[in-house]
C-alpha cells in the first residue's frame, strides 16, 4: 500500500497490529516472537532490538501471573512520517496497589524478570501507565526505530492524539480505520467504520482515510465528510465521524453520519454528539455540521459501534489530565463489545499527561 499524507496519526495497515490474549505463561514466548517480527521491519536489531524482547516479555509475564484477562496489542504505530513500535497491555484486575514501588528495579511479588515497571518504562522512548485496584491496569511502551533521530530528551513531544483498533476474531484486516493531525492548535479527526467486517469494510475505511488526507487543512468538518462520501460511492460505504477541536476557541465543530458514537469528556459530565441517520458513500443526503462547548481540560472520544457506551471517565481519578492513549485503551477495556471490529481515537485538550 502506497505512503500516506505527512503529518496524521493514523490507524496500522493490516500486519501491523496484533492482538494476543495473555492468560498464561505460555503465551509470553508468542509475544516474545511476534513484537520480534514487527520490530526487524523497523530495522531493530542488537542490543535495542534485545531489550524490547525483555521490556514485552516482562509485561507478558506479568499479565499472566498477576492479571485477568489480560490482552496486549503489539503495532507499528505512524505519526506524520516517523513510523515506531508499541505495545499496549490492558487487563481486568486486579491492579497495582502500590504503583511508585511497581516502578522500582528488583521489584517482583512472583518470580519475573523482576525488572520493576520503571525499567520497562526507561526502556521505552516514551510509556504510560494507569492502575487502579480492583479494577485493572493500562501500560504502554513505545520505541523509536533507529532510522529516527532523537528530537529532545524523551525522543520528542507526543501528540495529544491516540487511538486503537481491534480486528474482529477470525479476520485479517479490521474494518475500521482512524486519521488525525494537529495543525496549527487544532485537531482535525476522522473515524470510518466501513459497513460490515473483512476486507470489503477495510477497503472502505481507508478510502475515507485517503480522502481526508485529500482536502486540505483547514476545513470544515462538514465540508471533509461529503468528500469522504463521494469518495466511498465506489465501496460498500460506512458510517463516518469528523471533528475539529478547537482548545483555544473552547469549541469542537462536528459532522458525523451513522452510528460511530463521539464525545465530549469534561471534568464534570460527557456530552454526546449528533450524528444523522445514513450511509456515507450511499445515502448521506443531510449532512449537518455542529457547534459544541469544549470545557477547558476535556478530551473527545470517537468510537465505532463495536463498542458499547457503557464507560465512563468518571469512575477513573485522575484519568482525564493523562496521555491519549491510557484514554483510549481504557475505553476499549471498559466499553463492552459487539460481534464487530473496534476502533477508538481519544483526543486530549490539556497537552500530554505525566506518564508517572
């Protein structure tokens, strides 16, 4: 597939992500073997290539022994035009009690590596890590390539962008694609989920990347979403959500047709936004264009119908203020799931969290 357009995040190409259910020991050498794979694409090799085999699988063996229901995703993630690997663990409890002593080196309640969390973290280029007891943890690592050269003392600023996506079971290639790109103080973000599942609804979810990439920034919302729409007439089409969130204006502009869901999280309460009843490349007669209150601090959700509602930023302190992606993974985990592919893209108005 040929280069996308400098300067957006965007969702990983089909064998760029991967999903591996972290239930036993066992599959510490799976992950072991799988984020090895993504990272020679990259051009890992070494001692840097050796020590993002033990940071994977020293969180690999922690899930296991530790977690429930713990997954990880390993991905090449792309920023503009620098490309890095990561990897993302979630699980459903029981968290971590005591996080500040999880970080120190030697630390182990049951027989790992015993490298502490803080070793992963200095590891890694950039991390975070969310934990609350009973309830579960979020961790990320993420690692430059060594094509990419340094841009400041932690490997350069994070946007204030993130997202994920999840391929259903059985499939090859997820359905559902995202795009986002900061310019000039604002967020201009797009979320496709192409009609049904499988190759036919990823052709159609990267046309809407492709045709977003195509109009040029700035424009409104409502403007990028009819081009997304003529460019998918010639797939099966999909529903469709665009925003421009505007911090310093305290504004998000929105368009959005069909049932991807978008949000906008404040310190006090989340507001949902409209979209209409539609098919976008199909039937996408009334496009409509929105003006929301965006409070000081909040950050916008987008996500596809394969998750549910059911999740709230309120039941996670201190959540709100950190790095996109702790967002984003923790909606994925606490969402719930329809028989469908996932996608969400969180988008923060605060700049990047502290990943301590």
């Amino acid at each position: 597939m040929e280069p996308l357009s400098g300067g957006w995040t965007t969702s990983p190409h089909a064998g760029e992500s991967l999903r591996v259910r972290v239930e036993e020991q066992s599959a510490a050498a799976g992950v072991r073997r799988r984020i090895t794979a993504l990272a020679e694409r990259l051009g890992f090799g070494g001692e840097r290539l050796g020590q993002i085999q033990l940071a994977a699988t020293e969180a690999a063996v922690n899930l296991a022994r530790h977690a429930r229901q713990g997954e990880m995703l390993l991905r090449i993630v792309r920023d503009g035009g620098a490309a890095a690997l990561e990897f993302v663990c979630v699980d459903h409890g029981p968290g971590i009690a005591d996080v500040p002593v999880s970080r120190t080196d030697g630390y182990s309640t049951g027989g790992t590596l015993g490298l502490g969390l803080g070793s992963i973290e200095r590891l890694a280029d950039h991390s975070g890590l969310y934990s609350r007891p009973r309830i579960g943890t979020v961790l990320y690592a993420r690692f430059r390539p060594p094509s990419e050269a340094p841009s400041g003392p932690a490997g350069g600023a994070m946007p204030p962008i993130a997202g994920l996506t999840v391929t259903l079971d059985g499939e090859e290639e997820c359905g559902d694609a995202y795009t986002a790109r900061l310019v000039d103080g604002t967020v201009y973000a797009m979320l496709c989920d192409g009609l049904g599942h499988g190759p036919l609804a990823a052709r159609a979810a990267w046309a809407a990347v492709r045709a977003t990439h195509e109009v040029a920034s700035p424009s409104r919302p409502a403007d990028v979403l009819r081009c997304v729409h003529r460019r998918l007439a010639s797939t099966r089409g999909g529903a469709v959500a665009v925003a421009a969130i505007e911090p310093a204006a305290g504004r998000v502009r929105f368009a959005g047709v069909g049932n991807v869901a978008a949000w906008i999280v404040g310190p006090e309460r989340r507001h949902g936004m409209v979209s209409v009843p539609g098919i976008v490349g199909a039937h996408a007669e009334r496009i409509r264009e929105h003006d929301y209150p965006l409070p000081a601090g909040a950050v916008v959700v987008l996500h596809s119908d394969g998750l549910t509602g059911r999740w709230r930023l309120a039941d996670q302190p201190g959540l709100l203020g950190r790095d996109p992606l702790l967002i984003a993974a923790t909606v994925l985990r606490d969402a719930g799931t329809r028989h469908d592919d996932r996608s969400v893209l969180a988008v923060t108005t605060s700049g990047r969290g502290v990943t301590a």
